[in-house]
C-alpha cells in the first residue's frame, strides 16, 4: 500500500538543494525510500535545478577543496555498510544509518504508559530525531507543541484527528496545532520522530508525566 500522507512541496524543494537541517534531511529521505510520489517530485526538483546549474560558468575549483569534497564523501558513506542491516528490517537505510546497535539495544526512555522513545540524533539546529515505539491501543495523550513536529510511520498505524497513518505516511504538526494520537488495536506502531521545541501536554496527568521524561 502507498502512503497516502506526504511530505509538502516547500520542504521536498529544501532536500533537493539541500538547505534542510540533518534531521530533517534524514526523516525526508526515509519518506522519499517509502514514497514513489514522492521520490519523483524531488526528482523533478533536481532536474530543474540541474538545468539552471548548466547556465552557471562554471568556476575553478582547488585541488585541496576536491581533496576536502572526497574527503567528506568518504566518511559519510564508510558508516553504511555496516549499520544497514540493523533495525529488524522495519528500518529504511538513512535511519538505520544512524544506529551502532539493533532497535533492542537502544536506550529507550519511558513517555507515558505503552509509549517509548529512543534518540538518535540531535542536530546543530537543535532538532531531535529518534524513534517512537507503541503498544495496540495506546494513546499519547492531547497536547501541542512550541515547534514543529514530523511523523512518519515504519510499521503498524496509528489515528490522529480523524486521519488514518500506514507506512510511509507523514503527518507534520506545529505551534497551532493540537492532537491526540491512538495506536491501532491490531499491533504495534513504530514511528521516527523528529521533534523541534517542546511538546505541551494539555492534560494534568500528562504534565506530571512529562517531569519524568525528556519531553
């Protein structure tokens, strides 16, 4: 089944010129691995921007920039071989990228009942990325947030305002939105998370909670 929820048209043209943060960068080409839709709008993107490059003189460029360019290259792509295979095969290659253990080794902290989350990045904007892991049933309770928020479901569904999210499936929140989320009865849901600012319980309980975790 294809994702029926993509991600928006400003933030695919930032990934093809490569303006997004690193976690964002991340959670998009983990979208863009799940999504042909997608794929091909990025696609697209980079087809233009190719067009407009050949119109640009070209520049001379030194022999240590190219050496620092290879350089970089390298490292980037050292990690790959060796990480991919981690995550239990629910993981696409970008976020598996970022693990040195499987999904059980990693440090799971406690978010409300039936709910769990691991880190795996904090970038230098300030945008944390991590998975979200959650029991059939379970509900983050209501709440809002001070930044933005991305969603993309890696397995299981969960129902958030009327909407139904399915593999591949990105739901964005922001400063003016509010929400609940509740996990299918059928299974689990594991979710990668990317999360600016703070999110803002709007239930007492949920408050308390959130003193005892990294939320």
């Amino acid at each position: 089944m294809l994702p029926n929820h993509h991600i928006d048209e400003d933030m695919l043209l930032a990934y093809a010129a490569g303006t997004l943060g690193e976690a964002a960068s991340v959670l998009t080409a983990a979208h863009l691995s799940l999504c042909p839709h997608c794929r091909a709008g990025v696609a697209a993107a980079e087809a233009v921007g190719g067009a407009l490059l050949e119109d640009i003189a070209p520049a001379p460029v030194s022999e240590i920039n190219v050496a620092a360019f290879l350089d970089r290259m390298d490292a980037a792509e050292a990690p790959t071989s060796q990480k991919t295979a981690r995550g239990d095969g629910l993981l696409p290659a970008p976020v598996s990228n970022y693990m040195s253990s499987d999904m059980k080794s990693l440090k799971w902290s406690f978010v409300q009942p039936g709910v769990r989350f691991a880190e795996l990045l904090v970038d230098g904007t300030g945008a944390r990325m991590g998975l979200m892991h959650t029991q059939p049933g379970a509900s983050i309770t209501p709440h809002g947030h001070s930044g933005e928020e991305l969603t993309l479901v890696l397995s299981g569904g969960y129902s958030c305002n009327g909407q139904g999210y399915r593999r591949g499936d990105l739901q964005s929140a922001d400063e003016s939105t509010t929400h609940e989320l509740t996990t299918d009865l059928d299974g689990e849901c594991l979710s990668l998370v990317m999360i600016r600012g703070r999110i803002r319980p709007t239930r007492w309980i949920a408050r308390i909670l959130r003193h005892f975790t990294d939320f």
